[in-house]
C-alpha cells in the first residue's frame, strides 16, 4: 500500500452517501498528507497495519482491487445503484476522494476547481499531470471561446496551457482557432466526433485514461480479466477443433475427445496391393490415392462427407510413389517409382502429359503455386523445373535429393525442400540462390510441409517425429513419439482445426494423432490389419481424416458422435 | 534373379521399405541387393561363423535387430543380437550390444555380417567353407 504516514489515528468508518462527502472533502484533505499516492484513508480496514487482505484460495488477489473493479464493473452496466451500495457496504470507495472530487468538477465543468484538484491526487510522474492539466485547460479554452471571451482565452492559452510544454502540435491548432474562430468549432467537432453531449464524454475518456490505472480503474477491467482467463481455458483445450465454440464462465472450457476423428467411417477398397500415398486436394472435395499396384485413385468427398470412387488412373509402369495436386486442383501429378511423372485432368481422367528424362528415374514431383511448373527430383540426384509442355527451365545438378525424397515448394514458390543427406534436408532459395540445410542426427525417412510453410514436420528412423520452424530461427521446436517405424517409410501429417494436430501412420496398423503444441498423444486409432503408411486430414474439415494401408484399404475417420455435424443442439463446447 | 522373384513374391504385405543407398565399395544382400555396408567400414576380416569367414564393420545400414540374448562365443559371453535385412529378411550377421570382458569391449555398437549372406563389392560371392567349424552357434575369432 502507499507510503502514507500513520501518524493519525484511522479515521472511523462513516457511513455516508456519495454527496456528503463534497462536504467532508475540505476536512479529509487537510489532514491526508500530499505525497500519499492513494490517499484512501477512509477505506482502510482496522486490521490491516501492514498486511493486505486477499481473496481466493491463492492469496494473490488483493481485496480492496477486487472490490474495486467489480464497482466499476457495476457502474459500467449501469447499476448504479448497486455500486454505491456495494462501495458503501465494503467501504472501499472506488475513487479516491480527490479523484472522485476531480470526476464530479469535470463533470460540472469548473475546469479551474479540476485543475486544483488534479494536482491534490497526488500523481508522482508529472507528464501525466501536465497531460491531464492540458486537457482540462483545453476544455477551458473551448468554453471560453463559445462564449466568444477571446481575451481570456488566449490569456488561457499564453499563460497557462503554453507553459506545460506539452502537446506542441495541439497549442498550434489552438492557436488557429482564435484567429479563425469558425475554425475552430470544426476542430472540435472533427477531434471530439460529434455534438457537445459526445465530446464531452470522449474528453472523460481521454482523462481516464491518462490517469494511472491504480488512480482510475480502466473501464471493463473485470471485462478483460475474464476474456483472458477465457483465452487461457482455450489455449489449454487440446480437443479444441472447431470454430464455432461458445464459452461458459460456469465451467472450464474442454471440449470432450470427440472433436477429433476417431471412429471409421467408411473403409474404401479399390487398390489391388499396398497403399502408399493419399492426399485431400486443397480444396477438401477430392481425395487421391496411389498404390503399389501401379493405379492412382481419384476420390470425391460429397457433402453428406461419403467419399466416392471417381476415377481411376492407369498408366504408371510401376509403383506409384507420391500425388500432387495442383494449386487450383483441376490436375494431379504422379510420380512412379524411379520412373516417369504423369500429369492428370481430375475432371476427364485423361493424362495429359508425361515427363521424362532419358536414362534417369524421376523420384518425385511438384508443383509450382502458379500452376505453370512442375518439380522433379531425380534419380541422379539432381532437381528439374519444365513448364507443363516438358520444357526444362531449371535443372540444379549436384546432391539435392536422394532415392527416397520429398518434395515440396513453398506457397510463394520461392523454396524448394528436399532430403538431400541421408540426415540433412535443402532448403532451396531459387531467388536467392543459396541454400541452408535441417541436419538431424537420425536417418531421416520423410517430411510435411505446414500450410502455413512455416513449419517441417520430420520423420526419423529413430522413430521420432521433430517438428522444425523454418522460418527465421530455424529449430527443432516440438518433438513427437509414440508409433512405430522399423522397415517402412511411414508419413505423417499436420491437420485438423488451424492444423493444431499432428497425425502419423504407422508399423503397427494403427493411425496415430498428437497435440501439435503440447507434443501430447491423444489417440491411437485401431483398425487397419497392416501397416499404415500415409495419412492426410481434410485442409477443409478438421473432422475428416483419411488413411492408406499395406491392407489395401484406405479408411476415411470422422467424429465419434453421430450428431457431429455440431451447428445443432449438442454444442462443442464444455463435456 | 528367380530367386529374387520367389522372395519378393513372397512378401504379402510389404509397405514401401525405406533404405538408404550407400556411396563407394559396397557390400549388398545377396539375395536383394540391398546395400548393406562399405569396404571402408570393415574393422577386422579374421571373423568365424557356422558359414565361415565373417567381417567386422563399424557401420552397417539398411537392417532391422533381432531380440538381444547372452551367447557364448570362442571370446567370451557377448550380448548380441541377429541382424536381418531390411528388404527381403534374410539373416545377415549379429550386432554386439554388450561384451563381458574388458578386451572384447571395443566390439560394442559394431555389427559382424556373414561373408556367406552377402555379395562383395565386386559383385563377388563367397561360398560355404567346406572345413566349417564343427556344431556350435556363431562363432567368431579375435
């Protein structure tokens, strides 16, 4: 509490309406010494020499604060009423009485009696009070001139708001308006929004908050106090997957395990050996699959969330390795093993271009954001850039990639990321034209691209799943652990809502599912009776996932409730 | 190569094996081809096993480790473990986790892979020893 000196007794307790008080302020003033900062005399519990009274449970809440700003909560809503009473009742006044002097002189417009008393508050840092005393003169100044007393408002001017030196700008404008006076209504008008009853508040308000929170308690501070304890319970909430979430103060925000896909909703069997690959377009209406029997499937994902066989791509004279959609996803690229890339219409089915390179497998593929390029790693380890008709635009020669790589292009098309070392991956300036390099200690197997391009989700042989930001500092900021990979090349995924989830396959058949931020495992989903060797979660709906086997199957997952559509009655909120 | 067919027809459910390719003298399984481990890893060549002769290698890729056990090789009780290929499975030598004595320490993390399983930079092949070592498990010689 303030450094107030105690040499008179605590005055009693008096029970008194607010508008007594005007009269016992002369009194309190003569005796509250200046220099206290709080000069609250009045409130002081009889107890309390020293030690401050506190409620909750962990004793960090100050009493005479929490009071306080519930008072001004009360005012704020308009009881009025009640927050006399409640002031009345605790005896912790809301304002000290010179600050609630201060309120009621602004309030009745004696802008000299203000001036006097701000300087009676007791404000150590004297800005503030020079700030404050410009206001109030200012105020002073305009009434002044309405009443057309321009001597004694350019005597206001001169002698009283000049040698504050604050505010230089605004004495200027001032100025002006004594020269022009129909200036300066305009003036007034434009920096006060609006008619006298308004500026008059704005100018409250201005005052309000230049005066330290401790002297004037902001208004809707208990407000914002219980937003960021709402913003907390949100944060904390790991099951949090959906947008529309309404927030109870009665209970802490969770939302229940049901948020996330956990249940199998349809198990779709088309592919003859092993899926490898699958991706949702960007657009979360079409889902595409690859497999080692040679065959791309193309999948539409209909509105009732049933996903359908829609084309099947024939063509590869191997295994095919890895799809990409096109940025608007009207075309896909395939890539076979050490073989050839082929470009798709998804509407038609019809490949519509192969690229090749004689004498050397293609190993993977991208495409460029503008839709005009495709990528391709190669088998001698060099990247290549053709245009849609097969035109070479780039080829960087030299360790780029290795027989098993990834490749991905940031949105803006300016990096390529690929696995270069067996524990390092490039990342590729084309602009720039340099390169920095993820080295891990560990093998690495795979990786994903956030959608964000922010972040690299790394698989290790190690089993360990890192998650590197590669923006700015570039480290390791998340680890994941938990699903198994011995022989295979397992992929996993970011996803669900504001991809705050990451989902992995995995050796032992199950789908695997963390919280990005936390590295907690949430789920392990059973079902597939072979590995799982990729997953993808729908970009446009946080509550579809899907998932390829060595069982030949692909699952589509989705909530664990039948009436997850969510909009409706059962809420997302609090289980 | 019908060999390899057989093996790799076998595979029912395989996933996309993940394998890294190695860079100069290469030993590969013999039955896939798998590289396995580099000339310039080999540590000893006076290794013995039930098939004959056998190297020592700092450094082996590409396999998976079998469950660890205590056996009692011609040097001492050894912790080891078999090692497999990652591809198509075949038995290729044994790791050492652990030696018991003090001068068998420097045998630790490094594996021993069978001269018999696997296919020499070269491309060279190593036949069974007619003069292998009477009944026993893996042996080896310091």
């Amino acid at each position: 509490m303030g450094g107030v000196e105690n040499s008179e007794p605590p005055l009693k307790r008096v029970k008194v309406s607010l508008g007594d008080l005007k009269n016992l302020v002369d009194e309190v003033s003569r005796i509250v010494p200046v220099s206290s900062s709080l000069g609250d005399l009045m409130a002081r519990p009889l107890c309390s020499q020293g030690a401050e009274e506190t409620v909750g449970m962990k004793g960090v809440i100050k009493k005479q604060e929490f009071v306080k700003i519930i008072t001004r909560a009360l005012y704020s809503l308009g009881y009025v009423r009640t927050g006399a009473l409640l002031e009345e009742e605790s005896g912790i006044r809301l304002h000290s009485t010179a600050v609630a002097l201060l309120l009621d002189q602004v309030q009745g417009e004696k802008w000299e009696e203000s001036l006097v008393t701000l300087h009676k508050i007791g404000l150590s840092d004297e800005i503030t009070v020079k700030r404050a005393s410009f206001l109030l003169l200012e105020q002073k100044f305009f009434d002044l001139l309405k009443e057309e007393n321009l001597m004694a408002a350019l005597d206001t001017l001169r002698n009283e708001i000049v040698p504050l030196s604050v505010n230089v700008g605004r004495v200027r404008e001032l100025a002006s308006c004594i020269i022009c006076p129909s200036q300066c209504m305009a003036l007034r008008i434009s920096s006060q929004d609006g008619t006298d009853a308004n500026s008059r508040s704005r100018f409250k308000e201005k005052l309000e908050k230049l005066l330290p929170a401790a002297v004037m308690i902001p208004e809707r501070r208990l407000e914002h106090l219980v937003e960021q304890a709402l913003d907390v319970q949100r944060d904390a909430c790991v099951f949090h997957n959906t947008l529309d979430s309404e927030f109870s103060l009665y209970v802490d925000h969770q939302c229940g395990r049901n948020q996330i896909p956990s249940h199998t909703l349809q198990i779709l069997q088309a592919h003859k050996d092993e899926v490898w690959f699958l991706q949702f377009s960007h657009n979360g209406k079409y889902l595409a699959s690859a497999s080692r029997d040679h065959i791309t499937v193309v999948w539409e994902v209909k509105e009732s969330d049933l996903v359908l066989l829609k084309h099947t791509l024939t063509g590869h004279q191997q295994p095919v390795l890895t799809i990409t959609w096109s940025p608007d996803d009207s075309q896909l690229l395939t890539c076979g093993v050490e073989e050839v890339v082929r470009r798709w219409d998804v509407n038609t089915g019809e490949c519509l271009h192969v690229y090749e390179k004689a004498g050397v497998g293609l190993i993977s593929c991208g495409w460029f954001p503008d839709g005009k390029g495709i990528v391709s790693g190669m088998k001698d380890k060099s990247i290549c850039l053709w245009d849609l008709d097969g035109r070479e635009l780039e080829c960087w020669k030299g360790q780029r990639t290795l027989n098993i790589s990834d490749m991905a292009i940031t949105d803006d098309g300016k990096r390529i990321i690929s696995i270069c070392r067996e524990n390092a991956i490039l990342l590729l300036d084309r602009e720039a034209k340099f390169e920095r390099l993820i080295e891990e200690k560990q093998v690495i197997t795979s990786f994903s691209l956030s959608e964000d391009n922010k972040f690299l989700l790394v698989n290790l042989m190690n089993e360990e799943l890192h998650l590197w930001s590669i923006e700015g500092d570039i480290k390791v900021v998340a680890h994941y652990r938990g699903h198994r990979r011995m022989r295979f090349l397992i992929r996993s995924c970011f996803g669900g809502f504001e991809q705050a989830y990451i989902a992995s396959g995995s050796e032992d058949s199950q789908v695997y599912i963390w919280h990005r931020d936390t590295g907690k495992l949430l789920l392990t989903l059973p079902g597939h009776s072979g590995a799982v060797n990729c997953v993808s979660w729908n970009p446009m709906d946080p509550r579809m996932l899907a998932s390829a086997s060595d069982d030949r199957t692909i699952r589509i997952w989705g909530l664990d409730d039948l009436n997850y559509k969510g909009h409706c009655s059962n809420g997302n909120g609090i289980t | 190569m019908c060999f390899h067919e057989h093996v790799h027809g076998n595979q029912e459910k395989m996933g996309r094996i993940f394998s890294v390719n190695l860079e100069g003298k290469i030993y590969s399984c013999k039955h896939c081809r798998t590289h396995v481990a580099l000339m310039d890893d080999i540590v000893s060549k006076s290794f013995h096993c039930r098939h004959g002769k056998a190297y020592l290698f700092s450094k082996v890729v590409n396999v998976t480790v079998g469950t660890k056990e205590e056996r009692m090789m011609m040097t001492g009780l050894h912790t080891v473990a078999d090692i497999f290929c990652v591809r198509c499975g075949s038995i290729v030598g044994w790791t050492y986790e652990t030696a018991h004595q003090k001068d068998q320490k420097y045998k630790e993390g490094k594996s021993v892979l069978e001269r018999y399983k696997i296919s020499g930079p070269d491309g060279s092949n190593y036949w069974a020893s007619h003069e292998a070592h009477v009944g026993g498990s893996d042996a080896e010689d310091v």
